[in-house]
C-alpha cells in the first residue's frame, strides 16, 4: 500500500481502467495512501500502475475483502455498483 503519510484509514481505489489511474496519481499528488483493486484479474491498465506505482498494494478478482475494510471507496464511474 503507498503509504506517505501515517494515517488509519483505508481507501481503496476501485477499476484500474484510465480512471483508476488518474485516481491514483490524484492521491499521491495529495499525499493520501491507497490500494488499487479491480474485480477483472487481468485489468487493462495493470502493466501501467504497477510500473508507476510499484509497492503499491494491487487487489484483482475477489475484492469483496479490501473494500470491506474501507474507510473510502473511490470508485470509477465503469465499475457496476
């Protein structure tokens, strides 16, 4: 997980499509931490995000358990709610 600044909450960036990655590149520009996750195991973006954020916690298939102990979703406007 990209951990600037120590804090207790969870948030969670849901989609690695385009929006996903703006999303993330938002929270490091403000300094927020973050777990990326996307419910396709091969999302399209992958290769990119883990390139420009390597560390970062990625989450792909089965994301019921991340988001479950989020305190914040952000959520790309292409992922069925």
């Amino acid at each position: 997980m990209t951990n600037l600044i120590a804090t207790n909450e969870v948030r969670v960036i849901v989609g690695l499509g385009q929006t996903g990655l703006s999303c993330a590149r938002y929270c490091v520009a403000k300094k927020l931490s973050f777990v990326l996750a996307d419910t396709r195991h091969a999302p399209p973006m992958l290769v990119e995000v883990q390139k420009e954020f390597p560390g970062t916690r990625i989450v792909c298939g089965d994301i019921a358990s991340i988001c479950g102990i989020a305190t914040e979703l952000l959520v790309s406007p292409g992922v069925a709610l």
